[in-house]
C-alpha cells in the first residue's frame, strides 16, 4: 500500500468508527510522506475535535513548519490560538493571534478573542484597543457583546466614564435580554459609583433589583457592600 492508500483508508475506518484503526492508518500515511500539510490538517482536526488540544497544536505546528500557503498557515495559526488558551497558555495564543492579524487576516471576533486573552494577563490598554478595532469591524453598528467587554475593561483600568460612555450605549440598543441587561445596569452603577455619582449609581442598581425581583436599597453604597465588597 502506498500513502495514498493508506490516507484513503484511514477515512473509511473513520466514518466506519474504527477511531484506532483510522488514526493508525493516517499515521503511517504521515510516516511514508511526512511532508504533506494536508495529512497533518486531517489529523489535527481529529485531535481537535476529541479535546486533544496538546496533540492538535503538534500537528497544526507542522504545518506551520511545512506549508507557505498562507491561508493554510492562517487556518493554522487559528487553531493554535484555540487550542493554547484551552491548553491554558494564554500568552502563546495571543502570539498566534498575533501572526494571523500581522498577515491582514484579523476580523472583529479574532480582535475580540485577542482582547480576552491580554485583559486575562492584564494588558488592559491592548485589550481596550483590540475591542476597538473589534467594534469598527462589527457588523452591527452596536455590537453589544464588544462594548460590554470593553466597557469592563475599562473599569478595571479606571477609565470610569469611557466605561459609562460604553454602557450607556447599550443601553441605547433597545436590549430586551433581562440578565444582560441588568448586568449591564450594574457595571454602569458601578462607573456611576467609582465617578461618585451616587445617585445616578442608586436608580441603576435598582434597576437591577426591579429586574431580579428583589428589594429596593436607599443607598448606593449598602449596594455596593452588598454585591461587590
């Protein structure tokens, strides 16, 4: 048998159930042309979609290594990225994150996963500055999901009125989603709050409680020792 008749087989068993049979016979495919992107491809979207994170990065680096197809680098270097932040290397998928921006390959949902993983390690002004990018990029004129990232980083790196700038946005989108919206409200109370605007703090957080069916406060403050302490 040949490479290719081994690659064709290791199919069938696949889509037969024969899992070791499957990866046995894309093995040794691999073994006999050890330079063809395509098997390591297969074989790392297998052991991607099993949760073998560590084993798939193994794979898509080989491609790295084999192929300058850039598209197929870009798919990659994607994968990387994914499979490193699960793995629990943050800093390494930003860095594959970074490669397929560099190339002119980044779209808002690539910026934003971007975004996660520097506010994660505490680059927050990085983090500002992807979601930004993210935002422009959004094809929704509001992207809800990308303001209340970025308004919560924001706060975290004190930039309170750019964080109500962002939430109050939102707010403007005619969200009807309770939860998020009373998430929403909260991280504004606290901008409010951190501004010393404690009035405006209190009508948010009860908003808050109206939503969650609960009770009403008379102070801002009791509400803020009372959910973030």
């Amino acid at each position: 048998m040949d490479t290719n008749d081994y690659a064709q087989r290791s199919q069938e068993r696949f889509a037969n159930g024969d899992i070791d049979g499957g990866f046995a016979d894309l093995d040794e495919a691999i073994r006999l042309d050890p330079h063809n992107p395509a098997y390591y491809w297969t074989r790392g979207m297998l052991h991607y979609e099993g949760d073998e994170h560590a084993l798939a990065v193994a794979d898509f680096t080989a491609i790295i290594e084999l192929s300058s197809d850039e598209r197929e680098l870009e798919a990659a270097y994607r994968k990387i990225a994914i499979c490193d932040e699960i793995l629990g290397d943050t800093e390494a998928s930003i860095a594959a994150m970074d490669w397929v921006i560099d190339q002119g390959y980044g779209d808002a949902e690539l910026y934003q996963s971007r975004a996660h993983g520097k506010r994660k390690l505490g680059y927050l002004d990085g983090a500002i500055q992807d979601l930004t990018t993210a935002q422009q990029m959004a094809s929704a004129d509001i992207d809800s999901d990308i303001l209340l990232l970025r308004a919560q980083t924001n706060y975290e790196a004190g930039y309170y009125s750019d964080a109500l700038h962002d939430l109050t946005h939102i707010l403007s989108a005619n969200e009807t989603r309770s939860t998020y919206l009373a998430a929403v409200l909260d991280w504004r109370g606290q901008a409010y709050f951190a501004l010393n605007q404690r009035d405006a703090a209190l009508t948010d957080f009860n908003m808050v409680m109206q939503l969650s069916g609960g009770q009403p406060f008379t102070d801002a403050a009791e509400y803020m020792r009372a959910f973030h302490p």
